[in-house]
C-alpha cells in the first residue's frame, strides 16, 4: 500500500540552524516518534530502530536511511526502508526544502513531500487507519523538531 503526503511547517529558527539540525542525529532522534537508536554509519547513512504501533499491531522496525540530493542549506531528499519482522515493512523517501521567510528573519519554512509505501500484516489494516497513522507521526516529528529548536 502506497501512501502520500505533503505539507509545510514555520520553525522559529533561521535556515542555517534548521539545516543544522536536520542533519544531528541527536535532534532526528528526538524528533522521531518512537526512534530507538539512530547511528550515523557513513556521512550520509544512518541506522535506526524505531517501535511504532499502527492499530492492534506493534513492531520494532529496523532500517537504513540515507541522504541524497544534498543542497546545503536548502534541502535534501531521505531515503529508507525498515523490516518490522511478521508486522511487515516500510520503505519510502521524503524530499526536504527550507525557505527564509523575508518578513521574519529568524524563521524559516520547511515544506515536505513524502511517499512511503508498507506491506505486510500492517497493509492489511486499511489505508484509513495507516494514512491517519502516518499523518499523525508526521505531526509529532515536526512538533518535537520544533521543540528542538527552541
């Protein structure tokens, strides 16, 4: 089952701080809801080990990540994929992009598409029940990147 989704964020941070942090593992691990582990294995690669619930079924899912389409301090593209065992998997991209906001200089806009597709015990959930899943991980990422910044 194939999923996505688009949105923006204002971060109360200028462009190079949000960069910045978008490319700590510290503050990606505390952004993500349920992350577990993120290791930085390579300059651009990452582990992860991230627990997440999606209606009656729970699952550890390990993956990689790794960053392409690299324009500093504009934006990125994510890529990865995660086995979460009987549960199924994930896998899917994002694609990053900061904007300045000329009217507030210590702010900066962050828009994000992302694609994700899963299969496995998880698909077999429905697509109302994954996309509000999937939609409300995405609100709490950015609500504790937010945090992050501040």
């Amino acid at each position: 089952m194939a999923m996505t989704m688009t949105g923006e964020v204002t971060l109360h941070a200028d462009r190079n701080t949000v960069w910045e942090k978008l490319n700590d593992p510290e503050a990606l691990k505390a952004a993500i809801p349920g992350c577990q582990d993120l290791e930085k294995i390579g300059d651009t690669a990452f582990r992860a080990t991230v627990k997440l619930k999606v209606g009656p079924v729970g699952a550890v899912f390990k993956g990689s990540v790794e960053l392409t389409d690299i324009d500093p301090p504009n934006g990125y593209r994510i890529v990865g994929q995660g086995e979460g065992g009987i549960a199924g998997f994930a896998k899917g991209g994002a694609r990053v992009r900061l904007h300045d906001i000329p009217d507030a200089p210590e702010s900066c806009k962050l828009e994000y598409e992302v694609n994700a597709e899963v299969g496995g015990k998880i698909a077999q959930l429905g697509s109302r029940l994954i996309n509000g899943v999937a939609s409300k991980t995405a609100d709490q990422f950015f609500n504790n990147f937010a945090e992050a910044l501040r």
